[in-house]
C-alpha cells in the first residue's frame, strides 16, 4: 500500500483567468510536486478597442479557446467576480465570466472559481494584499526574473493559477495565520525559495 504523503503529484497545466471586459488577464503554469512550479505564459486580451459589448464577449470566447487549444490545460482557475455597488459592470462583468467558462467546458476541462480574497490570502497570506504585493509574491514564488508586472490583470490571472495550484496539493498548506504578507513569508519559507 502506497503512503498518501510520499505518492507522487501529477504534473498539472493549470490556466488561469481574471475576467474582464476591458481586459481580461490570464496566466498559466506547470506545477507539480510539492512546490515546483513554472511560468508558461502571461498575458492579457485587450478589448478596450471594441465598442460592441457583445464583440468584446465573442473575442473572449475564441481568445480563451485558442489558448487551451495551444497550450492544453489540464485545469483552468478563474476569479468569481465581487459584488460592487454598479450593477450594469456587474452584469458585464458576469457575462465574460461566463463566456470564458462557456469556452472551457466547450473543451470539456474542468473549472474552479475561487473569490478574490482566498487567491491573494493563498499567494500572500493577507485576502487584503494589494495587487502589487500579489506580483512581487508571485514573481518569487516562481523565481522569474524577467517577469513583467505591467498588467495586474495578467498577474491576477496567474494568481489564480497558483491558488489553485495550492489548494490541489495538501502539502502546502498555509501554517498558521499571518498578520502580513512579511510574516506569512516567514512562516512558510519552503513556498517563497
């Protein structure tokens, strides 16, 4: 009988998306083991140019195939949208979450939805951490130098990636509670080498 905690992790492609209807984010990894993980892409869909909102949730639903049809996940990580007080951005925003699902099972991949706050609490430690502690966390956590933080939509997309990275492996827990983003590094070394 083979030991649970010695059993051998499956290396994964994990997708991430944060939607958007002016630009979506999108970020994705190869993980497997206890925390070896690396950077395949990172990238945004612009779709700012398009006046029709309705053109804007077709480019994402091709957009979002084309990238599981080249780089094949094997699981896809979206952020769930947050209630805000707009309820017309809501509703947008709620459609290209959609669409970019809709695009996913049209593959047949399974899709997690994780609220913004349990992806930044399992990248930093804080569900309040800023979009820019989110970048330099992840920028660590998969050693790339050349990472380029110019889009923190594309790295919010690639921090839900990592999330559910995370969440699938019961050897990375999060110990304790941290009372900052300094302290969770501090407590959990083995994540930030």
């Amino acid at each position: 009988m083979t030991n649970e905690k010695h059993r051998e992790v499956k290396e994964k492609v994990i997708l991430g998306i944060d939607p958007g209807t002016n630009i979506l984010g999108y970020g994705i990894i190869r993980g497997s083991g206890k925390n070896d993980m690396k950077l395949i892409v990172l990238g945004v869909i612009e779709l700012g140019k398009f006046g029709d909102h309705y053109l804007k949730l077709k480019t994402i639903y091709e957009r979002i195939q084309m990238l599981v049809d080249q780089y094949l996940p094997d699981e896809v990580a979206i952020e769930a949208p947050f209630f805000g007080k707009n309820v017309q951005s809501m509703l947008k925003l709620g459609r290209a979450q959609g669409v970019a699902m809709a695009a996913v099972l049209s593959r047949s991949i399974p899709i997690f939805e994780y609220a913004p706050r349990k992806i930044k609490q399992s990248i930093t430690g804080s569900g309040s951490a800023s979009k820019e502690q989110v970048a330099i966390m992840l920028k660590t956590l998969l050693k790339e130098k050349d990472f380029s933080q110019d889009y923190f939509d594309a790295t919010d997309g690639l921090a839900a990636a990592v999330c559910h990275f995370y969440q699938q492996s019961s050897t990375l827990g999060v110990t304790g509670k941290a009372s900052s983003w300094e302290a969770f590094a501090k407590q959990n070394p083995s994540r930030i080498k």
